[in-house]
C-alpha cells in the first residue's frame, strides 16, 4: 500500500507575527520535527506552503512542496490543493506542522489502522 505524508504549513501565523513553521522545538523547527517524524514511515513526504514559502524553504530542508497559491483561503484549501497535488497513492496521512506533541506511535497506530482496510 503505498501511503503519502501531506503536512499542511501554508499559513501566515498573522497572531503570532513570525512563521509558526520556524519556531524551535527539541533543536529543529517544528515544520522540521514533523517532516522528520513523517519521512521514515511513508512512501514520500509531501509539504504545503503558502505564506512565507522562501524563507521556509532557506530554513528548512524538504524533499516535495507543493506550493498552494490560494492559502490565504484557510486549511481547507491548503488540504484540497495538496491532495489534488499528490502524485498517486492509495491514501494519504495529513499533518499539521505545528502539532509536534503527536508521538510517532500514533502515526504508526494511523499507518497500521490503514493497512487493515485498504479498500475504504
């Protein structure tokens, strides 16, 4: 079964007045923890970015973005631009860069749940 990663990290952090994406967790950013955490259990890692993609991309090392032209949008199209952006899977695990607290064991626990019912 061919599983991708899709972080979504196109949003401004307008509140916080500096890319959340950057901010250091454990030594890394969290846009970094995450991918870090993604890339040794899927097929690829796929991130999406919207707001301050260059400086991102100067900051953090990433195998695939997929640059959302309509973040300003919300979530929600970051999320449909990026599935629509994939290339083709079987299914798709979604993350949000700045939830870094999830532990591995629960994407493993997604990935495993997954793998049980390949036709849904």
């Amino acid at each position: 079964m061919i599983i991708h990663g899709l972080i979504l990290a196109a949003g401004e952090s307008k509140r916080l007045g500096q890319p959340k994406q950057l901010l250091t967790y454990k030594g890394q950013t969290l846009l970094a923890h995450v991918h870090c955490q993604l890339v040794p259990l899927l097929s690829d890692v796929h991130v999406v970015l919207g707001a301050n993609q260059s400086i991102i991309k100067k900051q953090v090392t990433l195998n695939h973005t997929i640059s959302n032209p309509n973040w300003q949008q919300g979530m929600g199209s970051s999320l449909s631009y990026g599935i629509k952006n994939l290339p083709d899977c079987d299914a798709v695990l979604v993350a949000l860069c700045d939830q870094a607290l999830i532990p591995d064991a629960h994407y493993k626990k997604l990935l495993s749940n997954a793998q049980l019912y390949p036709d849904h």
